[in-house]
C-alpha cells in the first residue's frame, strides 16, 4: 500500500508519542440530536488533561440544525471549555474521501431489483442521512462505524480515536505506547451490555499509525465489498464491522495462534485453548491498554431500564423545540426525542410509545 510516497507494509511498528491527537465522533442518529452535555464535559477535560494533544471532534453536520451548530462552535471557543485551544472541530461532510470514495445501492432487501435502488456514494449518504427513509437506512450501528472507518482514512495520522465512553485514569495521562503493527484498538473485557461472544476486541479505540493504515485498509475492503454486493443484509447487523475487524486481526495472527496450540491433541481441548490464545494474542499484540494506553473504558448504558437516558429532560424539551423551528427543510425526517429509539455505541432500545413522523409537512 502506498500513502503519502510510502511504501507501507503489514508489521511496521510504531510508537504513539504524547503528542498524538486525539480524535471523538458524532453522528446524530436523528436530526437535531446534538451532543449530549455529559460529553461534551468529557471532551473538555481530554482537551485540558492532555494538552500537547490536539483533540479533533469529527461530527456530521447535517445532524444539527444551525442553531446547535453555531452553539457547539461557541462554546469550543470558549476560554473556560478549551483553555488549551486545541480542540478542533471537523465536519465529516467537508472531509475528501478521494479514492475511498464508491457507490452502492440502497437496496431495501434481495427482492428489490438494483435498477429500482437510488444510487448513492458514501459522502452523499452521509449528507443526506435524515432524508433518507428508515426503510432504505443502514442499521445505526454500521452508520457510525462506518463513519468512522471513512474518518480515519480521511485524517492524517497517526491518530488515537476516542469513543466518548472512553476516560482518563485517575490522575495519568494517556502516555506513551508501543504498537508491533502500528494499529492497536479496544480489548473488550466482556463487562459491557452485550459484547461477551461478540468479539475478543472492538472499535471503541482505534491507534493508528501510517503502517497502521494497512489494517484499515482492508477493513475498508471488506465493508465496501458489504455495501456493494450485500447491502440489504448489511444493513440489519448492528454488529456487523466488529465482526470484520476481528477477523482481519485474527488472521494475521493465525499462525502464530496455530503453534501455540499444536501440542494439544484433544479436539475440544484444542478448539477451546484455540480460542483462548487467539484472544490473549490479539489483545497483546493489537490491545491498546495492554500495550501502555493508561485509559479506562466506561460501558455508559444509558439506554438500559434504571439508568439515565441519553439526554435529560431539559436538554429534550430544547432538542423539540430546536427541530421543530427546523422542520421546513424539504425532505427532513424527525421526530420528538421521547417518542422512539435512545442510542448509544451503535445500539438501541425502543420505548413502546407511537410515533409520529414529520416529513417537510407531507
């Protein structure tokens, strides 16, 4: 692979340095859903904690009505928010995919024939997401890792991304760390809602060197080859770009995997241990706090009974008033916040309520 005159190879190591930024994403799930306060307070304390970072935030634009944009740009340049100045704001819209740019139907299911499937690319998808009929939608968790993918290729690395749930340790900085293949992320510790036979890691952290490029290169591969050819099954597997991921880091492991286990003659006992040690060695090889990142990983379930949700009823009672100022924009799809999905890390729970769906006044 070549990226900015190199010649990149599979293995090349890299050290993270204490100047590596950082990097958050938002993308509203429905129009108008801004970030939540909560966040935007975690951000601030990385961009005041790590302060030879810059922080770069990557939202979707076309989520926010102008109102919660321009107060979002506000309040990044507020001295009290960022003393440091050096959080960034980025809107995904005005990032060059360039040459990772390609076109895909949005094919509803298999019977659908192609021809009868509007053609997008996947910058205009992105624009055009809250015109887009849930129907026709990929499942929100393959939106925001996707965006995510797409992000990283866009950015100059190296780079560390950020879920929001990702905090600092008590009185550490994120520090210094070593990556054998230049691409480190998330170990999942199997405590968050769902993720224990999921996989043995996920993208909640993403390091990536320019060597590392390689590995989201072929992740990339594999989700444009879903797009293209598999788009109606893609699109209900909420899950779908953790399993990708694992498995392109598992193979590049695979021989190392094989000969830990080859003095193992019993079949269970080989299969179990095979799993076992396939999921010690990703991690100590790909792991981000196995390899140095001082970081603690908070599974924040807001959307689940007893917890909070997402936004609190003030931050909902501006959210409806802000989207129903905005409603005029042809083809807008929205609805009240209460009414229908809380989300978070790609999943959600739908609360049993009707709900009444407001389209350009149609």
């Amino acid at each position: 692979m070549n990226y900015k005159g190199q010649d990149l190879r599979p293995g090349s190591p890299h050290t993270f340095t204490v100047d590596t930024p950082l990097v958050f994403q938002w993308l509203p799930k429905r129009y108008g859903y801004p970030i939540p306060e909560k966040y935007l307070e975690r951000l601030s304390n990385w961009a005041k904690r790590e302060d030879t970072r810059v922080v770069k935030l990557v939202i979707n634009g076309s989520g926010f009505t102008p109102e919660q944009r321009k107060e979002l740009e506000n309040k990044i340049s507020n001295r009290k928010f960022n003393p440091n100045k050096n959080i960034e704001l980025i809107d995904f819209n005005e990032l060059d995919l360039g040459e990772y740019e390609f076109s895909f139907h949005l094919q509803p299911n298999k019977k659908t024939e192609l021809s009868k499937c509007p053609l997008y690319n996947v910058s205009q998808y992105f624009k055009d997401l809250y015109s887009i009929p849930e129907s026709k939608r990929l499942s929100f968790g393959v939106e925001i890792d996707t965006m995510r993918i797409f992000m990283l290729l866009a950015l100059k690395s190296p780079m560390i991304y950020f879920d929001f749930d990702i905090l600092p340790k008590e009185d550490k900085k994120v520090g210094e760390i070593q990556a054998v293949h230049g691409f480190l992320v998330a170990e999942n510790d199997r405590k968050g809602y769902d993720y224990d036979g999921i996989a043995s890691i996920e993208n909640a952290i993403i390091a990536l060197s320019d060597a590392g490029r390689v590995k989201i290169m072929e992740i990339y591969n594999e989700v444009k080859n879903k797009f293209q050819k598999d788009y109606p099954l893609f699109k209900l597997s909420e899950h779908e770009i953790y399993k990708i991921m694992e498995e392109i880091v598992y193979f590049t492991l695979s021989n190392d995997v094989l000969l830990l286990i080859s003095s193992y003659q019993d079949s269970n006992k080989r299969y179990n241990r095979r799993l076992e040690e396939a999921r010690l060695l990703m991690q100590e090889t790909f792991g981000f706090k196995t390899n140095g990142g001082e970081v603690d990983i908070q599974y924040d379930n807001s959307w689940t009974k007893n917890k909070d949700e997402l936004y609190t009823k003030e931050e909902i009672a501006k959210i409806d008033s802000d989207t129903r100022v905005a409603t005029d924009m042809k083809g807008l799809i929205t609805e009240p916040i209460y009414n229908g999905e809380h989300m978070y890390r790609g999943v959600k729970v739908v609360i049993p309520i009707p709900i009444t769906w407001q389209t350009d006044g149609q």
